[in-house]
C-alpha cells in the first residue's frame, strides 16, 4: 500500500470514529480512485452499492459545494429504503475539488443530524 492509499485510509477510520457509521468511502472526482471501510460481513455488498452511488453524490457536491445529507435514499420512488447518507467534500488546498467521502447508515439506523453535517464539514 502506498503512502497516499495508507494516509486515505487512516482518514476513513478517523471519519467513522468521529461520525457514527455503517460505512464510509472516498473517491475522487474522476472516479479513479476508490478507497472504502467497512467492518461489517456485508461490506461487499455495501461497497458495490457505494461505487454505485458515487457519481450521483459527486455531481449533488459538485452543486452544492458543501456536505450534502440523504436520509431517504431509495433506487426508485416509493421502493425500499437502502439507508442514510452524509456527502462531504475533500477539498486540496488550492481549493480544487479532492473527492467526496461518503458516510453510510442502515435504513434501520438514526438519521445523520446537523451535528454531523457540521463534523462532516469539519472533514473537508
């Protein structure tokens, strides 16, 4: 593991220490980086479902250019929910857009709160 993966990944457990969470990812704006932890027997399943949504949350961030909290998300309208979602922006220090992380609850777990979107901002 090279220095920037290891670094990434001392960030998502830093994250997940600080914002309760199923899960949480990053990825960069060009998607080719993906970086994912996950300590639960499902988390290939959530890491296909992360992939899946990044480029939905990347263009909300690319929008919104601040933390972005989803707690009802669904594949289709009126379908099951799959869980709850706080978007933050990593910014580099020129400003420019880094990636995105993403912190994932269980429908079956407390929605993500202004508090958290504070801490999630704090991340940036």
């Amino acid at each position: 593991m090279d220095s920037a993966a290891s670094t990434l990944r001392q960030f998502l457990i830093e994250a997940q220490r600080r914002i309760s969470c199923h899960a949480v990812a990053f990825t960069s704006p060009s998607r080719d980086e993906f970086h994912f932890h996950c300590r639960s027997d499902d988390a290939r399943e959530v890491e296909e479902m992360l992939r899946g949504l990044a480029d939905t949350f990347l263009a909300q961030i690319r929008e919104t250019n601040g933390p972005v909290l989803r707690t009802r998300v669904r594949y289709e309208n009126g379908g099951q929910m799959i869980g709850r979602f706080l978007v933050a922006p990593v910014f580099e220090s020129s400003g420019e857009l880094a990636g995105t992380v993403m912190m994932y609850r269980l429908a079956t777990q407390d929605s993500f709160e202004q508090d958290d979107l504070k801490k999630g901002a704090q991340l940036s």
